[in-house]
C-alpha cells in the first residue's frame, strides 16, 4: 500500500528523500569519531639516568629496586626494564585496559617513593620521570639539515630546547622522545697516565668541578635594618656556574704544599660536546635529529597527529637558516586514507540515488503513456519471441538416471 503510494507519486518520494538525505547531513556532524573500546592497554614509563655506569650495573642497582617495589601494583599486567650502556633506565608499566591512566600514574609514582631510598645518590640527583604513553610513536620527526651546515648535535639540541617544549603543549601527547646526540654538555677528557702520576683520582676531579661551578647566592648590601642615613639597598651576584671550556680549565683540583696548583686542564682535555655518543640520527643519508611522539592513553590519534602537525608548521616560521624539518613516519595515515575512501563511496552513493530518483519519474510517465501502449506491446512481444528462439536453439534434455545433457542444433 505505501509502495503504491510512492509509485503513483514520484513528487512526493522524492521531496521524502531529499528531507531524508538533508537530515542525514545535519545528523553527520554530531556523529562521534570513534565508538569502539580502548584495545591498547595504558602504559606508565619511568625514565633516569646513572651516568657512567653500564647496563649490568644499573639493572643491579636502579631497575632491580624499582622492579621490587612496583610488583603487585593494583591492575598490572606486566613490566618491562631496558638497561643500556649509555647509563639510561627505561622501566614500562603496562596496566589493564579498563583502568583510569591517570590512577595509575599515582600508583607508579606513590612505588617509585618507595624505591628511592634504595637507589644511588647519582640517581636521585638526576631524578625520576614518569610519562604516560601508548607505547608505540605516532608521529616520528626528522630535523634536518638541506644543505648539511648544522651537525646533528646542533639540530638535536635545537629540537630540545625549542621543540620538545612546544609538542609537549599539543593536547593528547603523552611522551615526546628525542634519539640522536640529545645535548650540549662539557666533556672532560681525563688523562689516566697524568692522574696517576700525580696521585689523583676521578672523584677528586668530581668533587672539584662540584665545589667549584655552583650558583652562589651573595646576598645584600645595605637591606634593612640599615644604619641610619642608608637609603640605597645593593644585590650582589656572584660567578655563578662555569659556562665555557677555559672556565671549566681554571678549577684547582688540588694545592701542593710548596704552594703550586694543579688545575683540570692539566690532567684533562676539556670541550663543549654531546652529552652520549651512543646513538646517531640519520635521515636520508644526512646527519638529523629523530623526535618520536607518542600520544597518551584514550586521546584521538587524529586529533593528536593534527595538532602536531599545525604546532610544526608553526614553529617553523622560527626555524634558522638551512633548518627543515621531515614526518618521516605517520601511523594515522592508513585511518585518514580509510575514511577518505569512506566519504568516496557515500558520495558515489548519493549521486546514484540522486540518478536513480530522476529516471524513475521519467520511466514511470513514458509508461503512463496511453498513445504508444500498441508499440510498447509489439516491443514485448518481439522481446518474447527472441527469447523463445533462443532456448530453442539450445535445447536441455533430460535422461532418467544420466543427468543433465546439453546438445546444441
């Protein structure tokens, strides 16, 4: 009955659809991004550094501790510690699906206060950072050099300062990773033969540039309660920390009794370089910088590589000269190319509607037609007739117990 309708009202349907198609448009840009359950678990990553000591060490003295404390920590799945040589401590917390991210930071973090006073002074000194993440990068950045003006302790450096900052802002980043020569430090070049002559050993050097390259607060002169007549109050700054190579040569190590010094730069080459030299960043064949960014557990990883992606364009109106920048990896690519695909087919299919819409009218009004209604039929009947022929000229004939045959006039 409301088939019929349709059919005897072409108008009608179509005025249904377009209401229909406008509705669904409207209806579109409410639609959510995603519905679908969270299937990565959330990971809790804790990062430190014991400079100078080797993998063996730091997985006897850093992550063994830490592993003690973190075992039974509510809705832990499993853990993971990735000691290296270069004195860094990974330690990957993965958690269940179903749990809140943020809730197990807290955990870590309330386990790591435990561990701490069991860790090396070193350690505690540089620190502990916990970072939620995913695990796997979204989006990896390489900086880069056209014309290979800048090493790639410059570009590393310059991605430290300017960029790790500003990534770091982009909502739904949970961890931004720099591989490559990191950043600028003071290397001291010990001479062991020098050392030993003198009777001297590395932490006597330690403890010098320690004692030495501090901030010095120098406090006021003339602050109050001042003598009567005092109206100016001073601050005094002191040489703070030693910034270059030749401040770094004037420390006294020590003073012989017969009144001579011995300074660092007598028994070490001393000179501004890369904080490790254990990994090198390679893009194309040129010496770079690598950024992974990782995105926090429940964001949208569109959302996140767009947004990374608009904070490098605009960071780059501030890049130096000969300073460019590459997306040499982007995982949201197979789900961009996925939904253009999808909005290609939606569109293919409205236009057929759309045709389909148009031909039927006109169909159905050459069929209401009662003038051609005798040459209609003779077009039937000729279309008819054909076919009778042609099953005729291929004949089917059936034998009881032979099967099917086929034969052909």
């Amino acid at each position: 009955m409301i088939s019929k309708l349709f059919i005897n009202r072409p108008i009608v349907a179509m005025v249904i659809a377009i209401v229909t198609v406008l509705g669904g448009l409207v209806a579109m840009a409410g639609l959510p991004v995603a519905q679908f359950p969270e299937i990565v678990p959330p990971q809790i990553i804790v990062n430190t550094t014991y400079t100078g000591a080797d993998a063996v060490t730091i997985e006897q003295s850093v992550a063994t501790p830490l592993e003690q404390q973190m075992s039974g920590v509510d809705n832990m799945l499993y853990m993971q510690s990735t000691n290296a040589n270069d004195g860094t401590m990974t330690l990957t917390v993965t958690f269940d699906i179903d749990t809140n991210p943020n809730i197990d930071q807290v955990n870590v973090q309330n386990r790591v206060s435990q561990a701490q006073p069991n860790l090396p002074a070193d350690v505690n000194a540089f620190g502990l950072t916990l970072r939620k993440s995913t695990g796997i990068p979204t989006l990896v950045i390489a900086i880069y050099s056209p014309h290979q003006s800048h090493d790639s302790l410059f570009l590393s450096n310059y991605a430290n300062i300017n960029i790790n900052d500003a990534l770091y802002r982009v909502p739904g980043v949970g961890e931004v990773r720099l591989f490559g020569a990191s950043d600028y430090a003071m290397r001291i070049w010990v001479k062991p033969d020098l050392l030993a002559k003198l009777e001297l050993t590395v932490p006597d050097l330690v403890r010098a540039v320690q004692q030495q390259s501090t901030v010095n607060p120098a406090g006021q002169v003339g602050a109050e309660p001042a003598p009567k007549g005092k109206e100016m109050t001073y601050t005094l700054r002191a040489q703070g920390r030693l910034q270059t190579p030749e401040e770094f040569g004037q420390v006294v190590v020590r003073i012989n009794p017969d009144g001579s010094v011995v300074r660092l730069k007598d028994v070490a080459r001393i000179e501004l370089g890369a904080q490790n030299y254990q990994q090198v960043a390679r893009f194309n064949e040129q010496p770079s910088g690598i950024i992974a960014v990782f995105q926090s557990p429940g964001s949208n990883a569109l959302a996140v590589a767009d947004g990374v992606k608009k904070t490098m364009e605009d960071l780059k109106q501030r890049f130096p000269a000969d300073f460019d920048y590459a997306i040499s990896l982007d995982t949201t690519r197979s789900v961009t190319e996925g939904i253009s695909e999808i909005v290609k087919t939606l569109l293919i299919a409205i236009v057929l509607v759309i045709l389909v819409g148009l031909y039927l009218p006109a169909k159905l009004a050459r069929d209401a037609d009662t003038d051609d209604c005798g040459a209609r039929l003779a077009d039937r009947y000729v279309r008819c007739l054909s076919l009778t022929r042609l099953f005729d000229q291929h004949a089917v004939a059936f034998r009881p117990g032979a099967g099917y045959r086929v034969s052909g006039r």
